[in-house]
C-alpha cells in the first residue's frame, strides 16, 4: 500500500490492522508524556492549545489539540498510522535542465548545498535579498536526485510555494513535483520533489532526505516552534537540512559569524553593486499631523514628490492596517495613482499587478509586502519606522526590495522615525555589515 508510504494517516474506519503494510505501526495521536501532552501530528507541546471534552466516539472524557484542528481533529482516541518502510529509491533519476549561469558567489553556495546533501549534513544559507537562493539550491537538489533521494523544499507563506513551483518546474520538466497547500488539490503520491507550506510537513514523517526550509525567520515558523519539530520528523533520520534566509536571527547570525555551524553566506547581489543602505530621517508625531491636517508630514511630502519626478514606483510602508485609509487618502492629494493593500484586503493580488503594471505609482503597504514582491526600479519608504512592528529583520527585508535589478542596482532606502530605535540601528548594521564583506571578498565592484 504505497499510500502510506513515509506518511502519517488518520487511522480510517474502514482499515483493520490486517489491511495495513507490515511496516506500519498505530500509535496514539494525542498522548500524555509524563504530565503534559503532547500532538504526534503537529508535534504541540502547549498545554493552552489543548481541550477536554466529553467524546462521543469513545464515551469517555477525551483531549485534543487545538493547535493543528484547521487540519482535522487528533484526540488521545485518534490513531495515526505510520509507515516507517525506506522510500523506494530510482537511482537513474535526474532531470536539471535550467541553462543559467552561477555567479561566482552563486557557485560557491551552489558547492556547499551540494556537499551538504553529500555527505548527509545540516547547512544555514545566509543570502541577502536578491542574491538568486533559488538558482543556489539547483545543483544541490539534482545531486540528491541522482542518488534516488526525495526532497522538499518548504517556505512559510503560499504565494512563495506558488512562485517556487513555477522557478522548480521549468528548470525540473521532467522530475514529478507535488505541489501542497491549505487550497491546493494536489495529493502527494510519492513525488520526488515536494513543494509545500511548513504546515503541510505534519502530514510526513522520516519521508524527505533533503529538507529545503526557505524564510526560517518568517512567520509562523520563527514564532510556532513546534513546526521545528515537524519539520524533524518529515525529514529521514540520515539525511541534510538546508536553512534559507536572507534575515537570520540574533543567535543564528552569532553562530554563523563565529563557524560554530555549518554555513554558507553569500552577502552580494549577482549584479556586483552594493545593497542600499537606509538613511533615517526623523519626522516627529506623524500621526498627529495627518490627523490634524489631512495632509502627510512635510518630510515625507518633500521626499514623495522627488521621487514622482524621476517617474519611479514607490512603497511606502506604514505600521498597522487601520492607518491604510486616512495615510492613503492624505497621499493621493499628491498623487492619484495611489493604492493601499494589507493582509485582510480582498484584492490583494489585483492591486500588486496593478502596481507591477504601473497602473499604481505610490503603494501603502503594511508588513504583508516585506517580502516576496519584487518591482524594478523601486524607492522604499518606512513611516514610523521606529515602531516595534519593524523588526530588524523586516527592515532587512523591506531594504532588499530596492536595488535588485541589474539595470536599476541602485534605490533610496528611507526610515522615517519620531526617535531611532534599536532595530533600525540593527538593520542598517546588518546591511553594511554585508556589503563590508562582498567588498573583501571581491563581489561587489565599489561600495
């Protein structure tokens, strides 16, 4: 029963024992280890995210996890089946023909994930914003391929699955690609390459020996550590973990600088020019003065017009969502091609294709857009840039969306600020930190 094959099912109705690969075990999903319980599907270990309840199913006081429910409810009266058979393994198995060319920063991270996958070990990819991770990872991915290896690559948001299973596609054709959801029709069937959400992981167990995590500091898997441990058990228990990020945290950042893991950076661009370093300005109670006059902050004002005369497309990030109305309307006495967009908006995707059209010059932004949409030629803006909604690593992020194209390397990074905060101090550290060592180390061609 192939189906079951380096997965974890909810034990059906209809299946016996009898029914079930010799190689398949039935354990409990939802079970008390010592005094706490723990979910064997999502790997919970929060004590608030667990409920007890009177079970019809088994007429006794049963627990649940709360935590992974969107996905079907696991009880201590649920049984998972798991399959703990070897994948079957087709060593004549390759299929990259992307046809591109590695920069040499590329190539030297491209020979990293390779021995990584080689010699079955765990690897951070530390790759500013713009560097090509996607292209890093081809060499890497084929190897693993060759020696009948299964792999995922995994990312925390679905509109970078969706991306990534286009870029994988086309430089896979003839490799079967799964591609899985919260929407997604597609059921794994023993693909070779899996793309997925972190969350999908919980539906795997010892399956991948190459696990891809792209984002690892973006939400949810930065903040809901039991996607760590799900993201262990999916992966065979020989095999290599390769960590993406453009935006490490504190501790990862300390462990890569000093050697103390194994690590890879690639801290220029392949267009050689140095990463745009944000200016801060401050800017005082911006709040108050829209509030007052319906009109935006002479600084801000002065710095949006400027950049309306050199006709280029501009974001303009701001702290919450409920501020997107009245900042929008003080900014289209400007500008009429103006648009907000944040993650509760409807027409999300509409209004980004609007903006990649040029149907939209200004684009009011909230931290939905940090990441993932890349439009050339773009000057940045951070409205309250001190506030404690731009981390370090979001304004990393919103940094790296200027600059990144080979005709239009350079960008204006601004932080508008009522008081520098650490963060902002960081983030800006952390970007001329980078281009101080693309300088040293002969990829970047001036500062």
């Amino acid at each position: 029963m192939d189906e079951f094959l380096g997965r974890k099912h909810q034990l059906s109705p209809t299946f016996s024992p009898q029914d079930l690969p010799p190689t398949s075990q039935i354990i409990q999903a939802v079970q008390k280890v010592k005094t706490r319980y723990q979910c064997f599907r999502c790997g919970n270990q929060d004590q608030h995210f667990f409920a007890t309840h009177f079970c019809y199913k088994c007429s006794s006081q049963c627990t649940y996890c709360r935590k992974c429910i969107i996905m079907g409810k696991m009880s201590t009266c649920t049984k998972l089946v798991i399959n703990e058979a070897d994948m079957k393994l087709d060593r004549s198995i390759a299929g990259l023909e992307w046809t591109g060319k590695l920069s040499p920063q590329q190539e030297k991270a491209s020979l990293k994930v390779v021995e990584t996958v080689n010699e079955n070990q765990s690897l951070l990819l530390w790759a500013v914003c713009g560097a090509g991770k996607t292209e890093m990872l081809f060499d890497g991915i084929d190897a693993a391929l060759q020696q009948g290896k299964f792999v995922c690559i995994t990312t925390p948001r679905v509109d970078v699955v969706l991306e990534l299973a286009n870029r994988f596609r086309q430089a896979f054709p003839t490799i079967s690609i799964a591609v899985l959801y919260g929407d997604s029709e597609e059921v794994w069937d023993g693909n070779r390459i899996t793309i997925c959400t972190v969350h999908q992981l919980v539906k795997f167990r010892h399956a991948f020996h190459l696990l891809i995590i792209d984002e690892v500091d973006a939400f949810p898997y930065n903040i809901e550590t039991h996607l760590h441990w799900v993201a262990s058990e999916a992966r065979t228990m020989i095999g290599s973990t390769v960590q993406l990020t453009a935006t490490p945290s504190t501790t990862l950042q300390q462990l890569a600088l000093k050697n103390r893991i194994k690590n890879v950076m690639v801290p220029a661009r392949y267009h050689r020019q140095p990463l745009p370093v944000p200016d801060f300005e401050w800017i005082g109670n911006w709040r108050k003065v829209i509030h007052k006059s319906k009109k935006l902050p002479k600084p801000l004002e002065k710095w949006l017009k400027k950049i309306l005369l050199e006709d280029c497309p501009i974001f303009l990030f701001i702290p919450t969502i409920s501020e997107c109305i009245y900042i929008e309307e003080a900014v289209k006495k400007i500008s009429n091609k103006t648009a907000s967009v944040h993650s509760k908006d409807q027409s999300r995707h509409e209004k980004v294709r609007a903006f990649r059209n040029g149907e939209i010059q200004i684009f009011i932004t909230t931290t939905i857009l940090e990441r993932g949409v890349t439009i050339s030629n773009s000057q940045i803006a951070v409205l309250g840039a001190d506030e404690v909604v731009f981390s370090e690593s979001a304004l990393v992020q919103i940094a790296g969306r200027a600059g990144r194209h080979i005709d239009y390397a350079t960008g204006e990074v601004l932080f508008f600020h009522n008081g520098i905060s650490e963060e902002m101090v960081r983030a800006k550290k952390q970007i001329l930190l980078m281009n101080e060592l693309g300088l040293k180390r002969g990829w970047l061609d001036k500062k």
